[in-house]
C-alpha cells in the first residue's frame, strides 16, 4: 500500500509551465531517477440535473469521475461530501444514461500528463495540468511503498530533499 503525497507545484519564475516541469524532470535525472513510463489523470464534473432539485432555493451536488492510467480497468466517482465509488471503465456509458440525474457541467474536464521517474523507493510523478488546450499548472506525485504512515513518510522526505540539497518550495 503506502504513503501517496500530491503537490501543485508553483511555475518558476519567468518560466512556462512546460519549462518548468523540464526543470524538475533534469533535477530528478541529476538525482539519478530513471523513467518509469508516463501517467495520465483524467477527471469530468458532473452536476445535478435541474429536474432533481425539488425546492426553489436547493443546490445541486456535484461528482467527480476519474480516470488513472495506473489502474487502467477501474473508473473513480468521489461525490462531494460522500462517498467514493470505485466501479469498472463502463462507468461512463452509465452516466451517459443518467444524463437526466446528473449533467456534465461545460468546459470541466481536467487532465494532468506526465512522466514517472524512479528513485529509491519512491515513484515520483511529475505532470502537466491541463483544462482544455491551456496548461494550467503542475502537479508532483510521491507514493512511497515502504511506509504505512504520512508521519514516517514526511520524516525521510524531508531528510532525503536535505541530503540533495533540492529546494522543496511549495512541497508540503
């Protein structure tokens, strides 16, 4: 199982989005992190359909169904403030069905590409987040297997980064 810590990172000064996520893929190669592949993360908002809300001053929930290229049979619906449903790639013809629950809401598909380097015991995943055509920032993913707490998975995080003497601004 393991510790999985996600950060947007900021875009470097003067730098593109794209320049960037060069920039930390050079830093991680220098570490020595070899590529593992490539990643991708996809999610769509849904909303409820107007026609189930019953009272005038009611607000509709919304859904977030996901696609993980690292579990490529499985789609991930999180409801907000509920549950999460793991169910099988079919997912999507079912809410094409419910069209008259829940609603696609316009222009909110998300995507975060990238790359997965390597290092120790850690697989860190560095991508590029896109709404539409436009980049809209970066992401870094670090699952770290051996660990079974966020506390022990911080501590040697932190000590590692210190070593390499690699700037963690934005890493929390």
């Amino acid at each position: 199982m393991g510790v999985t810590c996600v950060s947007q990172m900021p875009v470097a000064e003067g730098k593109s989005v794209q320049q960037t996520v060069e920039l930390l893929t050079r830093k991680l190669e220098v570490l020595g992190a070899e590529k593992q592949g490539t990643f991708c993360v996809d999610c769509e908002t849904y909303h409820t359909a107007a026609s189930t809300l019953g009272s005038q001053g009611q607000t509709g929930k919304l859904m977030y169904v996901m696609h993980n290229s690292e579990y490529p049979l499985s789609c991930f619906a999180l409801f907000e403030n509920g549950p999460c449903l793991i169910a099988d790639t079919n997912f999507d013809v079912l809410m094409v069905k419910l069209k008259g629950f829940f609603q696609s809401a316009k222009a909110s598909k998300i995507e975060t590409r990238g790359t997965r380097y390597q290092y120790c015991d850690f697989l860190v995943k560095v991508g590029t987040v896109t709404m539409g055509p436009s980049a809209r920032g970066i992401s870094v993913e670090g699952p770290y297997g051996p660990a079974d707490t966020m506390v022990q998975y911080m501590e040697l995080f932190n000590k590692i980064c210190k070593q390499q003497q690699v700037p963690v601004a934005g890493i929390r």
